[in-house]
C-alpha cells in the first residue's frame, strides 16, 4: 500500500504509473511538529450545490434542469439539494435509506463533473484520472468486498443518472455516451476513495494513506484567505523516508477498533491495516472496560462510582479490561491485567459466571454500535413536526445513550466520552443565547444563573475528562485535534460570565490548546484564542464589578 516518493521533486511526484496502487508520501527530511509539509490546490471539487444561489442554479439547468417545486420558502436556497433530489422509486425499492443516500451523493458529483467537464485542461484530467481507484475490469479475487461493494453502488448511481439527467444537459450527454458512461464509473471511484471534505480532489495529497495513529494533519492556509487550499503538516516529528500518514476518520479516530474500521468499510470502502489496528500485541486502549470478572458488577451494569469516576484515585480500585485490537467486536476477547483473565463473548457459555462476564463483552459491543447509530443519526430516534419538541426528543435521547454508554462501558470508554461531548456541544451552544437573554427578572435570573454556571462546571468536568481520555490513547496526534471546538466554547462561556476569577479559569483551558493552535490554526482563530487568554488582563474595574454583581446575586 505504501510508495515512497520525494516530495521534493515535482517530476517524481508527476512521472507516475497508473498500472499501480500508489502508497504515499514518504518524507525526503525530517519535519518537526508543525512544519508545513505540502500546501495544494484540489484538481477539482465536486461540489454539492447546497448554498450557493448561483452555482445551484447552474447545477439544475446543467444536469437534471431546472425543475423546481413551486415554493414560498425564502430559505429555499439553504435546502440540501442532497434531499431534494428524487430517485425513481423503481430504482430503489431494494435499498436501504443508507444506501440511498449515498446513491445521491454519488448522482451529485456526477452532475458535478459533468458541469466541470468541459472546463478541465487534459492535464488536470490526466493528473484526476491517475489517482487510485478500484478497478472496473477485474472484479474477481484480487478485489475485497469493499471494493466490490464500491463498484456496485457506483454502477447503481450511474443506471440512476442515465434515467433522472434531464434532455439536453451536460450530465444527460455525458451518462448517454458508452465513453463517457466508462469515464464517469471511473470519476465516481476515484470521488469515493480519494474525495476530502466538500468534494475536494487532489494531485498529491490524495495519495496519503489512512492511519488510525497518523503523523499529519490536514488543514486550511494558515491565513484563512483562500478556502481551497489545504496544507498538510507534520502533527509530530517525523524522520527523513517515515511514510506520512493522515487520518479519513475525523473524530472516530478517538474511537475503538469495530467503530473505526465500520467507518473505513463504509466511507472509504477498505478494511484499515495501520499499525494501531493491525497490531495484536497492543490493547485497544479506546475500549477500555472495568473488568467483567473481578469488578463486582451487577449483571451488565456498572455500580454509580465505577460509572463516573476514573478509578485511579483515592479508595476506588478498579481494574481495567481492554479488548485486544484487530478483532471484528463479536470476536474480541477482553483481557485483564489485575486478574489476568481473559474474558470473550461466547454465547453457548454454560457457567453463571460465564454468562455473565459474556453478557458485559456482548453489551458492550451492542451499546458501540448503537452509540454510533446515534452520533451518525441512523438510530431510530424519531422527530415530530414541532422544532423545539424535536430538539428536546434529541437531548432527551443523548442523555439516554450517555447514561447507557457510562452504566455498560465505563468511564475509559470511547462511547461515555463521545456521548458526553456531544451533551456539552448542546449545552455550550444554548448558553450565549440564555445569558444574552438574561436581565428581565431577578428571581429567575439568579434561578438561570445558578443553571447556567452547573452547566459550566458539567462541561468542564467532561471535557477534562475527555483530555486525559485522549492523552491515555498515546497517539501521535495532540488531543487538540479533537478537543479544540469544545475547549475554546468552554472558554468563552467563562469570559462571558465576566468576573476576572472565570476569566481567569477560561485562561488555564486556553493555555492547554495554544500550541496547536499556533501550529495548525488560521491567522483568525489563533487571534481569537490570544483574546480568549488575555480577557482577564484586560478585566477592567467597572466591567468586572458589573459582572461580579452580577454573579454575587446567586453566589
Ligand atoms: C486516497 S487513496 C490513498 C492512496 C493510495 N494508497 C494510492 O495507492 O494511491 C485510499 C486508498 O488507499 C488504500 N489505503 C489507504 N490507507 C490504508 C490503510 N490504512 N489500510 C489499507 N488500505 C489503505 C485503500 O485502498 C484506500 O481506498
């Protein structure tokens, strides 16, 4: 899967042989954390015409024309084209609302291409038509199910342009022509495999393989003024000829073993084989477990301070489990270090103790998936046609997968942190707007203060805890990556809240993400992060007065 190439040189990096899966980057010198390794333009983005007005409207009229519903919506224009377009039901019946859904997405960047086609010098064709796809010739042994898989649905959405493309549109000339229909299936797999976010494809970044324990990141131009260029750079040091490697995971790559490769098979159609996945001798740290046998359980259930606490400090001794890694979950067996038993899910066990210790592996592998339904919005939790009712059927459902993921899995678990956050998204979200709302009524102000300030203190304690979550992985990547968004929130509600001693507070979490933010954010962001710092030097008396009155009132 790996080639090693000279960055350094543009000719080796042209002159390549498409007769062969190309590996990727290997560093011609050694980078230090930070170092810009490569900064490109994409070749091409295949766009999903979402927002922009004008590139929708030439998307319509150059692909499947120009049909719109009469609408008196005036945010037509933000609707998702993704939803809006309509599959012939004949074509679907057998499908799965998944699968549907990315058959759209597929039709999309057909439409797309189409529309940039004729634009496309033969050297940038050259250049997209280069990159790795599977192959559309030899679908026998050589060729994994993924891959399989990928050709399938690709041909799927191809059948699908030819009858929805409308007459006399770029997309219909290109889907009714032998040739082009080849071209397109060849397009559709390199989108598949090689497209980063938006439906941006590119020359040489495209080639950098997946890591679950990359040594690069890839981000925006440190000045935020040109949105299409990416800049891979080094999230670690890196030797001179180490392969570099990023991750197509975004923050799965803070999950376990099953979670991730499902992610892979399903985006990317491959079954991972980096090192953190491959490896047997490693434990998956992401899944860590209180141990089936010698923790005093309660069936599957964990008792309350087994659930919430780290168990490393003071009297609380637990002893942790972990799955072995290259493993599907119904395989993997969980081993103890203080025990020394190993533990598997086998479902003819005969033994009480057996079932039970089986029954903790089963439903923990049960409560990944299902917190993973839930993150990717496939679970069946339903919405009724009142937005503020939905929004309380989804935090309802967050809490109650929260509380499922820390009574089964632990509080070392990828699926009590994952779901915690995604608690604390919500809650940092609501919290401008309900303070900005605040100063109508005494009695229920210091009634929201008091609420607003446990929020604070619940976001804090999650986020920590996900900080020395992610530490404990040893991953080459700074926790940052991850926890970046959710920090800087957290800072900013302490320095709305005024007084100099929140301000302060807010300064400590900032410092923890300073680094990152100087090596891989923009110009803007580092700006906003220096703000969020020195809000308490700059805490003038009368403003901190205010506030801290204000603050006193439920104190
Ligand atoms: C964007 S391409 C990466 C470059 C590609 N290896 C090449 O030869 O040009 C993605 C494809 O590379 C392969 N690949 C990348 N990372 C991998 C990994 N960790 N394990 C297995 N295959 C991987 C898979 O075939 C995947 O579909």
């Amino acid at each position: 899967m790996t080639e090693v190439r000279d960055l350094s040189s543009q000719k080796a990096a042209a002159a390549i042989d498409s007769s062969c899966q190309y590996g990727l980057f290997a560093s011609s010198k050694a980078y230090k954390k930070g170092d810009a390794i490569l900064s490109e333009s994409p070749l091409i983005i295949l766009k999903h015409p979402s927002e922009p007005d004008k590139v929708r409207s030439q998307f319509d009229k150059s692909c499947f024309a120009a049909k719109k519903k009469p609408s008196n919506d005036k945010d037509e224009k933000d609707d998702n084209i993704i939803i809006d377009l309509t599959l012939p039901a004949s074509s679907t019946k057998d499908l799965t609302a998944h699968h549907i859904k990315k058959i759209k997405g597929l039709a999309l960047a057909a439409a797309s291409y189409a529309m940039h086609r004729p634009n496309l010098t033969d050297e940038t064709k050259e250049k997209l038509f280069q990159l790795y796809h599977p192959s559309t010739n030899n679908q026998g042994d050589g060729v994994s199910d993924e891959e399989k898989s990928a050709l399938k649905l690709v041909n799927q959405a191809l059948k699908i342009c030819q009858q929805i493309a409308a007459p006399d549109t770029s997309l219909n000339r290109l889907v009714q022509d032998a040739k082009g229909a080849d071209e397109l299936i060849n397009l559709l797999l390199i989108y598949s495999c090689n497209a980063f976010e938006g439906g941006r494809i590119y020359h040489r970044l495209s080639r950098a393989n997946h890591s679950c324990n990359p040594n690069a990141i890839v981000g925006g131009s440190s000045s935020g003024d040109d949105d299409d260029v990416s800049v891979l750079k080094a999230a670690c040091d890196i030797a001179e000829g180490e392969e570099i490697t990023i991750s197509y995971l975004g923050s799965y790559l803070y999950a376990g073993y099953p979670t991730r490769q499902r992610v892979l098979k399903d985006s990317k159609y491959f079954t991972c084989q980096c090192d953190r996945c491959s490896s047997t001798v490693h434990s998956d740290l992401a899944s860590c477990l209180p141990c089936p046998v010698c923790h005093p359980r309660t069936g599957r259930y964990l008792d309350e301070d087994v659930m919430f606490d780290e168990g490393d400090e003071g009297d609380l001794t637990v002893s942790y489990a972990t799955p072995k890694n290259g493993m599907i979950a119904e395989e993997r067996s969980i081993e103890c270090k203080g025990c020394n038993k190993i533990t598997s899910f086998n479902p003819n066990e005969q033994s009480m103790r057996k079932k039970k210790e089986a029954a903790c592996v089963n439903y923990m592998n049960k409560a990944e998936e299902k917190v993973y339904d839930r993150l990717e919005g496939n679970d069946s939790v339903t919405s009724g046609s009142d937005g503020d009712k939905n929004l309380d059927v989804e935090k309802e459902a967050n809490e109650q997968f929260y509380e499922m993921a820390t009574s089964i899995c632990g509080a070392k678990h990828w699926t009590t942190h994952f779901m915690n956050l995604s608690l604390i998204e919500e809650s940092l979200a609501n919290f401008q707007s309900t303070f900005m709302s605040m100063g109508q009524n005494a009695a229920e102000d210091a009634e929201t203060m008091e609420e607003l300030l446990t929020g604070i203190a619940e976001a804090a304690d999650g986020i920590e805890r996900a900080w020395m979550y992610a530490s404990g992985l040893n991953l080459k990547t700074d926790p940052s990556q991850w926890l970046f968004d959710y920090t800087v929130g957290l800072a900013r509600a302490l320095v709305s809240l005024g007084d100099a001693k929140s301000q302060q507070y807010a300064a400590q979490w900032i410092s923890k993400v300073e680094d990152y933010a100087e090596a891989f954010e923009s110009d803007g962001m580092q700006k906003v992060v220096s703000s969020l710092k020195n809000a308490w030097k700059r805490h003038t008396s009368s403003e901190g007065e205010e506030s801290d009155k204000k603050r006193q009132k439920v104190d």
